[in-house]
C-alpha cells in the first residue's frame, strides 16, 4: 500500500497500518487477544488442533474448546507452558490463564 505525504510516495505494509489503527483508537489490547486465539494452532501444532478450538480471550482468559477428556487432561497439565508460549510470541503478557471447555 502506498500513502502519499507531503508530495513524497511512502510504502507501508498492511500489519503496520492495522496496528497503527488499533493503537490510535485504543484497541491494542483486542488486537493481541485476536492474535492469541489466531496462535492456537502453531503454538499446540496440528494434531492437537484438530482436536481442539481457541475460541476467544476475555479478561486474559483463553476459552478452549476440547474434544476429548483425555486430551483435556494434557493440555491442563500443560497449560503454564502452553500460556508462556503463546506470551512469548506476543512479546507481552495478554493470556494469563486457559480454561479447556
């Protein structure tokens, strides 16, 4: 995407206009809560996400809906690394507890 300014011709990519918009209108937060819910399945990889649905994050809270009690089981062992994880890749803490539904 191209923006004129000032006569001059400057290159922006489309992430960095989005988060210009959700920084200027105070939804940051939104933003990094979407991000998180997106990172579900590279953070838990393919098999599990097939079995498994980030639904969304309200008040740092990710709802995940499970398909099986076993798989439940696991990921609730492994839900501080799983929260570390997802945390790392924002680069800030958005997710501060999961609940698998």
């Amino acid at each position: 995407i191209f923006v004129f300014l000032n006569r001059k011709m400057t290159e922006f990519q489309i992430e960095d206009i989005i988060n210009q918009f959700f920084k200027e209108n105070n939804r940051t937060q939104l933003l990094l809560e979407t991000r998180a819910v997106e990172l579900w399945k590279e953070i838990v990889g393919s098999f599990i996400a097939q079995k498994s649905k980030a639904k969304k994050v309200c008040n740092g809270v990710l709802y995940v809906r499970v398909t099986e009690a076993a798989l439940r089981f696991e990921l609730n062992n492994s839900r501080t690394e799983i929260i570390n994880r997802i945390n790392a890749k924002l680069g800030t803490s958005v997710v501060k507890e999961i609940v698998f539904q």
